[in-house]
C-alpha cells in the first residue's frame, strides 16, 4: 500500500504536495544546460512547498551539484541534493568497520562522501580494501575497472569483500545526446568477476528514505525521466510520481511499462506541474482523456480521436494498456500512438 495518497481527479499535479523531489539528470539539465521550462516551473513550484533533489548521478559533490543548479537560476544548498554517494555510504556503515579502506571507482563526488564517512579512499586492488564502491564519473576507465575486478576477483560468499555500485543507470543524457551511464560500467566489472552489485541508488528504497526523512515530507511527489530507476524506486518508496518526457524514456516505453514502473502522472515537460491535470474518462471500453480517445478491440489499439494535445493522447493510450493488464506485444499498435513530438536531448 502507498504511503501518500494521489491527488483528486483534474487538480493540478502540485496540488497538496508539501515537497517536490525532482531527479536531475533528463528532468533540470542535460548536461550543462537547463532543459526548456526547466528551471522557471521549478521556481514556481517553490511558491509554498520544498524544493529537493535526488540523484544517481555520483560524479559530483552535493556541493558542485548545489552550486550547478544556482547557476542555473535555482537557488539551492548542498543540504539540499540528496546523492547516491550518500545513499552508498549508508550500505557501506553496515557492511565494513569504521575507518577501514575502500577502493573507489569513480570521481570526486564519491571520493567525497567515501572521506566524509571516516573511510580511506585507495585507488589499488594492492592496499587490500574491505570494499569496493563504484560511481559514475566521466573519467572512469579501463584501469579503474581493472583495479575493482582484482579487488573481487574472490564471491563474496568464499570470503570475497563487498561490492557497492552508486546505480546502475544504462545511460545518461548529455547535452551532445545519450551516453553510457554507470550501469555499463558496472556490468564490464561483473562480466569480468562473475558477481552482482549491491546497488545503493534508485531504484532501491534508502534514497528516498533518505530524502522523505531529511525534508520532513508528507506529501511529497517525486519528477524522473526514467521507468526503470526513478518511478520504479518511488513506488517502491510509496511515493507519487511524475514521469516528464524530456529525458531518456519515451512514449514507446511509457506505453510497455509494467505494473510497478506507471508513474501517477505523464508531462510533457515541468510546466504541466501547475496545469489541472485531466481525468481518465472509461465508458464503453474507450478512454478519453480531454479530447483523446482510445479503445482496445481485440489485439489492435485504435485511436477514436486523437484530441489536440499528444500528451492527453499518450495518456488515453497507456491507461488503455495498463488496464488491460496484458503485455504491449500482445498488440497492434498503430504508430501514431507512440510517435514523439516531446523534447529530449
């Protein structure tokens, strides 16, 4: 069962929400740059709520990420951004004695949190660590990851030392287009050792424990652009989501996603926060939504109207799908249905 309820049919996503937790990575940035309407509806949804951030992204401190987004135009505290390095470490207190070394793969935003912890950082297979912790940072290359598969080259249960990875996010959206992400990373060492990470990060719950507990949320909804980390970790936490289109997951995906990857609401991008966000009328097997409607005859999708916004007819489609219960290769779908228009890097 949810641990917060969803919002009443045609309010606005923000509506009753006490703490806004938005993902960065797809959702404010690609890379350098502020994504369109990013940064304004941010500030809006300020008006009278908290403003928070969670991360995967380790390649960063909470400090750099903090000052990044200042930058940008969206005043925020190091206090503010909660990180898979920090999700990490709480693993790692648990798992190996205070004090003790730690083979870092990764930039300066894990070194930080590994030092912060009262760990030493080694770069060595040879300083005989108690663990290995694993992040993304653009640096990271054959050598590192060579160091990390000496360090496990023994299973943890003959005796082996623990592996953390930050996440395993597949890709990462950059300003140039979508890039490998830590997860790529991570599976070159496993092919390499045979063993599987403990992942810290979303889609793990810790992360969001983290963030619900430190901004005292009640209400809180949580932005990602991704099915398989961001909306899966929120409702794995409990937490209602919004999944925005301005990052890595599209139509296609929104329209296959299984039961535990739906998020509470779609976005074209972040303005929608503030929009009445509109109900999902059923009648006679069709749903519609504002002017978009949609019914499943059999094995084919087809789409009645397909209203005035891509967006509603998106939302038609995947409530169709989603209700049916059934798998999206069980159908034909026509290809209006899943075609693109939203902006992504």
């Amino acid at each position: 069962m949810a641990l917060f309820g969803r919002r009443t049919p045609e309010a606005a996503p923000l509506d009753g929400v006490d703490v806004v937790l938005a993902d960065l990575d797809g959702v404010v940035y690609a890379g350098a740059g502020a994504l369109p309407h990013a940064v304004d509806s941010l500030n809006r949804a300020r008006e009278g709520r908290r403003l928070g951030y969670i991360t995967n992204n380790a390649s960063r401190t909470d400090a750099s990420v903090a000052a990044h987004l200042s930058e940008l135009g969206l005043p925020t505290a190091p206090n503010d951004v909660v990180t898979s390095p920090q999700a990490a470490m709480r693993l790692l207190a648990d798992l190996i004695p205070a004090g003790a070394t730690v083979l870092v793969v990764g930039g300066e935003g894990l070194v930080s949190e590994v030092e912060k912890a009262g760990f030493i950082v080694t770069r060595s297979a040879d300083d005989a660590p108690a663990a290995v912790v694993q992040g993304f940072a653009p640096e990271v290359g054959w050598l590192q990851l060579a160091e990390a598969a000496y360090a496990l080259k023994v299973p943890e249960d003959e005796g082996g030392i623990p592996w953390i990875a930050t996440n395993t996010d597949w890709t990462i959206p950059q300003a140039r287009g979508i890039a490998p992400g830590n997860g790529t990373l991570v599976s070159a060492v496993h092919t390499a050792v045979g063993r599987l990470a403990t992942v810290a990060g979303k889609p793990e719950t810790p992360i969001f424990d983290e963030a619900v507990a430190r901004f005292g949320a009640e209400s809180p909804l949580f932005l990602g652009d991704r099915l398989d980390t961001d909306i899966v970790g929120a409702n794995r936490a409990g937490v209602p989501s919004a999944l925005v289109l301005t990052g890595i997951d599209r139509p296609k995906h929104v329209l296959a996603a299984a039961s535990d990857s739906q998020p509470t609401f779609l976005l074209s991008d972040l303005r929608e926060l503030h929009e009445p966000y509109p109900e999902a009328r059923v009648r006679d097997g069709a749903v519609t939504v504002r002017g978009a409607t949609v019914r499943i005859e059999g094995a084919d999708i087809r789409i009645l109207s397909e209203g005035d916004r891509p967006i509603d007819l998106l939302r038609a489609g995947a409530k169709a799908i989603w209700d049916s219960g059934r798998a999206i290769y069980g159908f034909r779908v026509p290809e209006r249905l899943y075609a693109d228009p939203f902006h992504r890097p």
